[in-house]
C-alpha cells in the first residue's frame, strides 16, 4: 500500500480482519477509530493514518494464508460469543488472526475456508459469482427421485420470499443425497428439504469451489497451497 487514500472498509479486509461488508458493521457499531476518532462510513485511509480496531492497531498483512478446516457439530461460526460452547476461532486456535469466508450453522459440519486476505473473502461471498458448494446430506426419512427433481429446478421460500436457484442433486442412498449449489441462504438447504416435509438429520460440506474436505478430521485444517491455492484465486477472479 503506497500513499494513495482507499475507503475504510477496504483498509480493514487488507488487514485480514473482515470482509468488506463485515467492516461496515464494525465501523457503524464504533469499533474502528482513525487517528482516535470514531471512524464514519466512506471514510478514507492513508498508509500515515493509525487506524484501531478495539483499541488495537491493525495494518495491511503482508502476505496472506488461506486454510481448509473441517467444523464439527457443535461449533459456532463466530469470534466471540459468550453462549457459544466452542466457537471456530477457539477450535482451530491458529496462530495468527483469521475469520472465515462464509458460514456453516451449529448443527452443521464440513468444509470452511478461511483466511486473512479480505478481497478473497469478498470474492468468494459475492453471490452474483455463483460460486460452487457441494454438500452431503442426510434427511429423516426416504424420498422419491421427484423430491430431488423438484430441489433441482429451483424451491420458493415463503419465509425469505425467495426462489433458491436451479442447483444440481445426486442420491447416495434412500434417505441421502448430494447437492451443489451456487448461493448461500441462510439455512439454505435446511429450509428447501423443510418445503417438501422433510427433516434435515445431517448435514456436510464436502467442497467449496476447488478446495475439498477430504483427508480432514473434525477440527482438523491444512494450509492451502500451490497449484491448488492458485485454482482457487483465479476461480474468485483474483488471477
């Protein structure tokens, strides 16, 4: 960064800290200052400013980690929540700050990604890239080969007043199956299965875009590297 001023926002994903949006909450809940002034939405930045998130100076990381990490049942997508048992911040316990591109709920397992560069975090949130996420999933009871039909052409929501989009399904067994969608709902999945009267029992992430569970352990993560971590650049758009 030379010094050329950019918006606030950005300032902060080049820290690693959020992503772009997630700045915006930080700066209007007043958890950002400029030089001990209470920062404003559209401020700008300079590599002279101080710039402090919870009273602590942050700046741009120099070169950035992207890690794959397998979330158990149980753990909550969040840095601090005094309810939460065990969030994902404490469960991978890595040695440098990170936060995580896209969520899994509490009840849900698998593949998340997570890292402390903010444009890909931003890239890969943006909904209008369609991006791919493959999920195994496990329902309450067994299903005719319409029910996956019917996911696949799209589910309206009545309480999002949203339609899901067109995505692609594969059964596994009676009552399991794949899905691959390219959007992120809150619950998504939960809610398309609850349309036609079925009860989601499990639910796994097993590959986001490039980037694949296998080989992990629950709580387990590995650093993305290489051929691999360069695919998943040029898939965000970053390449």
């Amino acid at each position: 960064m030379d010094n050329e001023e950019i918006r606030l926002n950005k300032y902060i994903a080049m820290c690693g800290i959020a992503s772009r949006r997630e700045a915006d909450n930080l700066i209007s809940e007043g958890r950002i200052t400029i030089n001990g002034n209470p920062a404003k939405a559209g401020d700008k930045v300079s590599k002279e400013d101080l710039v402090e998130f919870d009273n602590k100076t942050i700046s741009p990381v120099k070169s950035y980690v992207v890690i794959a990490y397998n979330k158990p049942v149980g753990v909550v997508c969040t840095e601090k929540d005094a309810h939460a048992e065990r969030t994902i911040i404490e469960d991978i316990n890595y040695h440098r700050r990170i936060t995580y591109a896209g969520r899994l709920d509490k009840d849900s397992e698998g593949l998340m990604i997570l890292t402390d560069d903010g444009d890909l975090i931003q890239a890969m949130m943006k909904g209008i890239n369609a991006h791919e996420k493959e999920y195994v999933v496990t329902v309450n009871k067994k299903f005719p080969d319409k029910f996956l039909d019917a996911l696949e052409k799209g589910v309206y929501l009545a309480d999002l007043e949203k339609t899901t989009r067109p995505c692609k399904t594969e059964r596994i067994s009676d009552d399991c199956f794949k899905i691959i969608l390219t959007q992120g709902l809150n619950r998504q999945i939960r809610r398309m299965c609850e349309a036609f009267g079925y009860e989601v029992k499990t639910l796994k992430r097993v590959r986001i875009m490039n980037i694949e569970l296998k080989g992990l352990a629950h709580s387990e993560y590995r650093e993305i590297e290489g051929d691999e971590l360069e695919k998943l650049y040029s898939l965000a758009g970053l390449r």
